[in-house]
C-alpha cells in the first residue's frame, strides 16, 4: 500500500488541484463570469486523458517481469558534502539575487524606490520579462546564478528529511529564494522552490526506514499546511507592496487568491471564443521558438509574449492564465487536449516509478519537475519554459555526475516483495 501511495501521489496532486477548481467555480464568486457547458467538457476531456495516460502506463508496467531478489532501498546521507553543496548554491542564488537588486536600484534611481514606488519596481521586472524594458548583461547574469541556486530546494529538501540534530539548516535554500523573490516582488519561483522542497522531502522519506518514515510523513501534512499559511502571508504583504492604496488587503488577497486559482477556466472560455490560429508547437514550448529567434531561424515578430493576453474574467477583473488547455488547444485544437495530456499522464508516471526504483539527483529532479507542472496545470502549461528546464537540468547532471557517490551510499536489503 506504501508504494502504491507513493508512486501515485503525482497524479493524486493533479486530481486534487482540479476537484477544487471545478467546485471553487461553481461558486461563482466576486462575480466570476460563467462557461458554456462546451468548456467544461474540454476541461474535463483533457484532465480524463492525463488521469487515462498515468493509469494505463501503471497497469501495463505491473505486468512487466518481477526481479527474483527484490530489495529495499536505504540511503546513508553524508550530512556534511550535502551541507557543502547546499552552501555552495545558496551563495550563488543570493549574489544572483543581489546582482538583479543592484540593476533594478541602479535603472530607477536607488534603493528608496523599492519602498516609495513598489508597484514600479514591479512593473520594470515584468517589462524585462516581456522584453519590453533593456537592461544591461548583468541583470542576465543574476537571472541565471539565481536560477542555479534555485536547485538548492531539492536538496533542501532532503537534508530536512534527514534525522540530523541540525536538519534545520535544510530550510535555508527556502529563506535565501525567499529574499530573491521579495527582491522583484514576486511569489511565483519561491512557490515553484517551495514545491519542489516538499516533492524532494516527500520522494526521500521513501528511503527511510518504516519507522522513520512514518514520522516524517506526519511531519510533512503539517509542514504542507504551514506552507499553505506562510505563502498567504507572503502574498498578503507582496499585494499589500503592489496595491498602497488599497484599504482592505486582505478582500484583495481573498479575491486575488480566488480568481487566480479558478479564473483560468473563465479564461479559456473567453480564448475559445476569440480568433484562433493554430501555432503547432509554438504555444505550448514557447521558450524554444525564442531560442529559434536568437540565431535567426525564426520570425522575431512572430515570437509570443511571455505573458498572455489579459482578459476579463469579472466585469472589473482581468488575468491572463489560461489553465495549460489554452498552450494545447492553441497548438493542435482538440487532438492536442487529447493526445498531449495522455503523453503527459503516461511520463509523469514513469519519471516518478523511475525515482523509487534508481534514485539519484536526475531522476529527483525530473520528479520535482513533473509533479509541479501537474500542480500548476491550473495556472499555465509549465512547459512553455522548456530550455530554462533544459538550463537546470545540464547543472542537476553535473552534480550528479561529480557529488553523488560523495553524498550518498545505497545499501540494499532483501525484503518480502509486494506488487505496490
């Protein structure tokens, strides 16, 4: 039963996510504009076929043959090389971060803008964003050492679940992504590291003993909850930040809470009824047409903007998330909300599997990934940023290549065998 809830928990994250978006917008509340029953039905047909994808592949890698001697695995930590590389990526988040601060001070005219104009500082991290907004290679620079730092989590995440009196020092990677973030006002990559922490400190306890394990698990339902707390407080001081004049914040929070988690379907209405060219691609891996565009392979005007469109999801409200339907739909119409989310379904499955059965950095990594782009599948599809994926992947293949075996020693031992 423990392994089944383990090599489930992805899909079970992305069923959760949906149950409460369909009920959260049949409430209709703070005037949400209602869908036509034909949106519904795509929404549904395309989370039907991911659920289909995961399943079927499941079923069909049960009736591959057992090994003879089954193991269990347990992994022994050097506390001291995974305190080495957490510092070592922590350092290089935080002075990425300080290089973006000094840019952002340096473009609108000292430190004191951060806290006299907020919504400027803002407004000039999205144009950079957009492209909109020139900035010198040393903002770039930042982007990218903070992005490589942004790897800590997962091993955050494990040095947490570890049994070390000092296990503490894993929430580290949390605190330095936090500072980053509060940098540009943002929340979005400090709830992707948030994620990833979690999904890390999840995956590893299945390496614990029994005994362990079961602690570390009660540990984490209450860690989830007081993440879920903290990122309401964060967003309540980020809004209170962007919003000065806003009297009642936390309407505002509750609103923006609402509208961001259930407006996209409201969204994806509005696009079905728009003018709709099929972009085959172009939509759902975004970032690679941006890297097309760079050595002149692809149309610059032609290229997507990093935001979407904003449209009216209230008759006051507007937002440009589309739930990842929209990337999918864009691209090849309804065969992409069919085939794409089975194909989807049936890779998260086998990356998860893969993690249990030969666990290192690259595996976790691709595990952290795919559980969070079924989480955020609300949101957007999380693969329009395929190269910055590809970026972090190159590094978690280094470490793993130069700081596995120093970290960590597998020890198998033979165990009754359970079909899970």
């Amino acid at each position: 039963m423990t392994n089944i809830l383990y090599r489930y928990f992805p899909l079970g994250i992305f069923l959760m996510v949906w149950v409460s978006v369909f009920w959260l917008h049949s409430l209709s509340l703070f005037n949400i504009r209602e869908v036509s029953s034909q949106s519904y039905q795509l929404l549904l047909l395309s989370v039907f076929s991911l659920f289909m994808g995961y399943v079927l592949f499941r079923a069909y890698d049960i009736q591959t043959p057992i090994r003879k001697t089954p193991t269990y695995k347990i992994i022994i930590v050097n506390e001291r090389a995974l305190l080495l590389l957490i510092t070592c990526l922590v350092s290089i988040q935080l002075f990425g971060a300080f290089i973006i601060f000094y840019e952002i001070t340096y473009q609108l005219g000292g430190v004191e803008t951060f806290f006299n104009r907020p919504l400027a500082v803002r407004q000039y991290v999205v144009g950079v964003q957009n492209g909109y907004e020139n900035v010198r290679l040393y903002y770039k620079f930042g982007n990218y050492l903070t992005n490589i730092g942004f790897l800590s989590c997962i091993f955050g995440g494990i040095y947490f679940s570890s049994f070390s009196k000092y296990r503490a020092i894993g929430l580290i990677p949390i605190i330095s992504l936090l500072i980053s973030q509060l940098l540009t006002l943002g929340r979005y990559k400090f709830v992707s590291g948030l994620v990833f922490f979690i999904i890390s400190y999840l995956v590893f306890t299945y390496f614990l003993s029994p005994r362990k394990r079961s602690r570390r698990i009660i540990e984490l339902t209450i860690l989830g909850i007081l993440s879920i707390i903290f990122v309401g407080t964060i967003s309540y001081y980020v809004l209170k930040f962007r919003s000065p004049l806003e009297i009642d914040i936390t309407y505002l929070l509750k609103k923006s809470l609402y509208l961001y988690f259930t407006g996209g379907v409201t969204a994806f209405e509005n696009f079905l009824n728009s003018d709709i060219t099929f972009l085959y691609g172009e939509s759902s891996f975004r970032s690679i047409t941006k890297w097309l565009a760079r050595f002149n392979l692809w149309d610059e005007e032609q290229l997507l903007s990093v935001h979407n469109t904003f449209t009216n999801v209230t008759p006051t409200y507007r937002m440009n998330t589309y739930t990842f339907a929209k990337s999918l739909y864009e691209d090849f119409g309804i065969y992409g909300l069919v085939a794409f989310p089975f194909i989807w379904g049936a890779v998260s499955y086998r990356i998860c599997s893969n993690t249990f059965k030969n666990f290192n950095f690259v595996n976790l990594f691709a595990t952290c990934i795919i559980t969070f782009s079924l989480l955020i599948s609300f949101f957007s599809f999380y693969f329009q940023t395929l190269t910055t994926l590809v970026f972090w992947l190159i590094f978690i293949v280094l470490i793993d290549h130069f700081f596995f075996n120093k970290i960590f020693k597998i020890e198998l031992e033979p165990q009754g065998y359970t079909n899970g």
